[in-house]
C-alpha cells in the first residue's frame, strides 16, 4: 500500500494561505486548530490529505496562490489584525478574494515596498534567517553623518547585546540648514527596529524612513498604497534568492 504524504500541521496551515507558519504555531498553541475534529495544541503533529483541518471551526481550503508588490503607506499596521483598530495593510486588498498577509512587517511609521501573499511557504522561505535577500532602506536622519561617522554600518554593528551583519551605505544628500541628511541603507537582516536602531546608536536619530528594495523588487510605478501583482519570473527570482541558488547581483525588473 501506497503511504499518503504528510506535513506538520502548522505547515499544512500556512499552506492554505491561513496565516504564516509562525502564526499558525500560536493558532495550534491557543486550541483554535482542530484534526478530523479533535482539538490538537502539540507541535508537530503530522497530518495527511485525508484529514479534517479546520481554524475557528472553519475548515481549510486550499485557494490559489497569489503573490502582490503592496506600497505600504506611513501610519499602518503591519498585521492582519490591530487591537488599537489601526488601518491595516490588509485593509488595501479588500477587492481580492482571498486571506493575504504580509511577508514580514514594516514599522507602523515606515513606509515601502512590502509583499503579500497567502502562501504561507513561500513566506517561511523569505523570511527564514539563515536566507540573505538584501533590502535597501531610504533614511531621513537628523544630523549631518560623514562617511567615517557610519562606517561602522560596514563593519557590522553590536546593538542591545545583538551583533549585526555589516550593511552598505551611501549619503545621498545633506541639507546643511536644517541639519538634516538622506542616507540609503541596504541590509539583508531583518531584526526589529533594525535600521532605526543602527542610526540612533550612532547619534543620527531617523525622522523618516522608507523600503525602497527587496530583492529584485522596486516601487517603480507605484505611489503610496498601490500594489500590483508580482510577475512569474519576480517570484521565482525571489525563490532563487532565497535558496542560494543566485549568486548574481540583484537585478531589477
């Protein structure tokens, strides 16, 4: 007899386009993840294709796949949901007919390039530590920085106990009035507060702040709040990235 496949029962979550694997995790945690109608709290409980999964008493379904380059606009919530009863990034997708969320967050106070799926592996995979998609950020700082100021942006910084990966910098412009710089940071982490923190322990506190690259991806023809669909061959760049299996500089479409 033929063995029937199985995969964790978080997997199996993401994969239906439910939340991502991390938030499945929590769902199975708190008793809202049901198996053939069974209350399942343990991970790694391994289901198959004939099992009942359901969330909330909803079962899962397995929609297609969509794939989205969203413009995160300043002043919104990086989640599904927000107790504070913020706008949320999913509040711009009210047209699509299926459950999306954000790969990764941006700060509430940040804007840029963000992008949203309900493929839940797909999300695993770019969010993972150990894959370095590089992404480049746009900085307002107060102060004016010199070159030898941010060098240590390259040597790779220590923040909270925390050794960061070195990132590449460049100044854009200064405003010499009102003390005030533009500085383009491009890094491949993705710790919380990452680049406000890297500024601020340096002495140059950010005011504004913008996601301007993520791997082979740009803003180019989007304003704030616009998204498009990510094209074939941008998905398969970034599934290529994030495997090692392009060694190549970041091309853009």
């Amino acid at each position: 007899m033929t063995q029937q496949p199985t995969e964790r029962l978080q997997k199996a979550i993401a994969n239906a386009g439910v939340a991502s694997r991390r938030a499945a995790e929590q769902l199975i945690a708190t008793g809202r993840v049901t198996v053939n109608d069974v209350v399942v709290r343990e991970m790694g409980v391994k289901v198959g294709p004939h099992d009942a999964i359901a969330v909330d008493g909803v079962p899962l379904s397995h929609p297609e796949h969509k794939y989205f380059l969203f413009y995160k606009p300043r002043r919104v919530v990086s989640t599904v949901h927000d107790d504070k009863h913020r706008r949320t990034v999913t509040d711009f997708f009210t047209d699509e007919q299926v459950r999306l969320y954000p790969v990764g967050r941006l700060d509430y106070d940040t804007s840029g390039l963000l992008i949203m799926t309900n493929d839940g592996e797909f999300a695993n995979l770019l969010m993972h530590p150990k894959f370095r998609i590089e992404k480049k950020y746009v900085a307002k700082v107060q102060g004016i920085p010199t070159r030898t100021a941010l060098a240590p942006m390259r040597q790779g910084m220590k923040i909270d106990g925390k050794k960061l990966a070195p990132g590449r910098y460049n100044i854009l412009s200064s405003d010499k009035d009102k003390r005030t710089a533009v500085v383009e940071l491009t890094i491949h982490q993705g710790v919380n507060h990452q680049v406000k923190n890297m500024f601020k322990a340096l002495g140059y506190p950010v005011m504004k702040l913008s996601r301007v690259q993520y791997g082979p991806l740009n803003l180019d023809g989007l304003t704030s709040g616009d998204y498009r669909a990510l094209k074939p061959r941008e998905i398969q760049a970034l599934r290529d990235l994030a495997a090692g299996q392009n060694k190549a500089e970041t091309r853009r479409f």
